[in-house]
C-alpha cells in the first residue's frame, strides 16, 4: 500500500516549481514509516502516523 495519500491531482507534475523541489513522500519513506533528515549537523524525524499524516520532529 503506498504511503502518498494525496490524489494525483493535487501533486505537481514537475520536480522543480518556482525555486523548490516537489518530492513525493513515498519517494523519501520508500516502504518505511519513519526517516531521519540530517539538516545542519542536527537530526530530523519525518513519520507517517496511523491516519497517514506525517510529523516532522527535532
């Protein structure tokens, strides 16, 4: 089952608009429900939660 929950219609089709990038969240968790972002020398958490929202926590 994928983790993307948004309908097709509401991603951009393009990987680059007005300055920043469009990446998918399943691209970035993969088959995982929780990713670790190194930012800066610090650590981030981004997590799918039960509802499929995500959460990004220091």
């Amino acid at each position: 089952m994928p983790l993307c929950h948004e309908p097709e219609a509401k991603v951009p089709r393009e990987g680059n608009r007005d300055g920043y990038r469009v990446v998918r969240s399943a691209d970035l968790l993969g088959n995982a429900k929780v990713l670790t972002i190194m930012h800066r020398d610090e650590a981030y958490r981004l997590q799918v939660t039960a509802t499929g929202k995500l959460i990004l926590t220091k």
